[in-house]
C-alpha cells in the first residue's frame, strides 16, 4: 500500500510524468473565447435550474472566510496535510480579534447551515462555493483556486442506504446529462465525433473493489486504471464508460 503522501496525489494520475503521457498535445477549443463564457454561463443556470427540481434545494451563499473557532471549515484530509490559508483581523485595534481562514470546503458548513435555515426531511440547499486550496496537486483540472457546486440533502437513516443513493445519483446524471443536450442545442459545433456524448446510464463501481484490484497504487491512480480497463471491456461500445465510487 502507498503512503499517504502518495495516496493524495491526482487527480487519477500519480505524478507530472505520468500526467504528461496523458494529455492531448493536439487539443484545439470548440467555441472561440466569448462563446465559450456563454457556454459556461448556461450551463450553469441548466444545472443550478435542473438539481434544484430534481433534489428539492435551494441556493444558499457560502462565505469565503470563517472563524478559526468556529470549526467549520474542512482540513481536507484526515492527517492534516492540507492546511488552510489563515489570517488575523485586528478588528477594532485588536479590542475584538478574530483568526479566520480562508474556506477550503463546505462540507461541514453545509450541516450547520442545513439547521440554520431549518431544513426539513427531503430539502436541502446548494452552493457555488469559492474556495483556495494551496496545498493541492496542480494540474489538468485542479486548481488552488476552486470555483465548485456543493449541496446536502437532509434524509432519514432509513435512507442511508446504497439504493436510495445510487437513485439521487441517478437525479444528479440525468441533469448533467440534459445540460449536454442543452449546451449542443446552443452550440450545435459541441456535438462532435471527437468528444463522444455522455452515456445515458451510468455504472457503479465500490472503492472498495478498485482498493482490492490495486492494492499498491495511489487512490486516484487507481481509478484511472480502472477506467482504462473498462474502455477495454467496453470496446464493442460507443460510449465512454463513467464511474463513480463510493468513499
């Protein structure tokens, strides 16, 4: 088994050298600069639109910075390797300091805030969060800087079961899945042999089963090779196969 230094490397790919094998040196933008801000933009509102009906949310504002004390921002791994950003606030001529921190996720301040704003069984909320994370892996799709959507759902335990999460799932790619078919009706040039549409289905596949396939290589690692491997089982396919795993 890798170490942990290891095991945070990504996403999918263990290190530059292997990330460099990876890319595309011929790649070349659909859409010019402008179009492609339209695209964004969207996009964006079909997804924000669509998860709001298919998971009965509603927007909720993350803040950027929170108090130290407050304990709600997240260390992003369990062995503290991933420090937040952390400053003083004098506030007053230091009569009444706060230590803050630059958020990292909204993992936990999503529960605070599912009881803040007294969600109910079946509600929850969503958020275009906005944060730094400066101890990342930098590459093709990581970034210090993270623009991402977060959302939490309040349920029973009763549905804390893999069924009930594989059909929010479902909820969660039928959206995405529609946000394709909206974005190409916009820009019909996005509909192309060379990024082939995303399946109508997806298929699972428990972390656990990829640990025990490759019990020696980095988490995300893992799962590019897993991938790999079933674009060779899918080869009679059209469709690229999508996974998700289960932590």
């Amino acid at each position: 088994m890798q170490d942990k230094k290891a095991d945070l490397a990504g996403p999918g790919i263990g290190d530059y050298s292997e990330l460099e094998k990876i890319l595309p040196d011929d790649y070349s933008p659909l859409l010019n600069p402008k179009e492609t801000q339209m695209a964004i933009t969207a996009a964006k509102n079909y997804i924000e639109d669509g998860l709001c009906k298919a998971l009965n949310l509603i927007r909720v504002e993350v803040p950027l910075i929170v108090d130290v004390e407050s304990g709600v921002n997240d260390m992003l791994d369990r062995d503290g390797s991933r420090t937040p950003i952390g400053f003083h606030i004098s506030n007053d001529y230091d009569k009444n300091p706060i230590d803050t921190q630059v958020v990292q996720a909204a993992t936990k301040w999503k529960r605070v805030a599912l009881k803040q704003f007294g969600m109910q069984v079946g509600e929850g909320l969503y958020t275009d969060m906005r944060a730094v994370r400066k101890d990342y892996f930098l590459d093709h799709d990581h970034s210090s800087y993270v623009d991402q959507w977060d959302w939490e759902l309040v349920i029973t335990d009763e549905q804390r079961n893999l069924q009930y999460l594989t059909e929010v799932v479902e909820k969660i790619w039928k959206v995405l899945k529609g946000t394709e078919t909206y974005a190409q009706q916009l820009f019909p040039q996005l509909k192309t042999d060379r990024y082939p549409d995303l399946p109508d289905e997806l298929t699972f596949i428990h972390a656990e089963d990829i640990l025990d396939k490759y019990p020696d290589l980095p988490r995300k690692h893992r799962e590019t090779e897993i991938l790999k491997l079933n674009e060779i089982w899918a080869g009679l396919l059209t469709k690229h196969l999508s996974i998700l795993t289960y932590n």
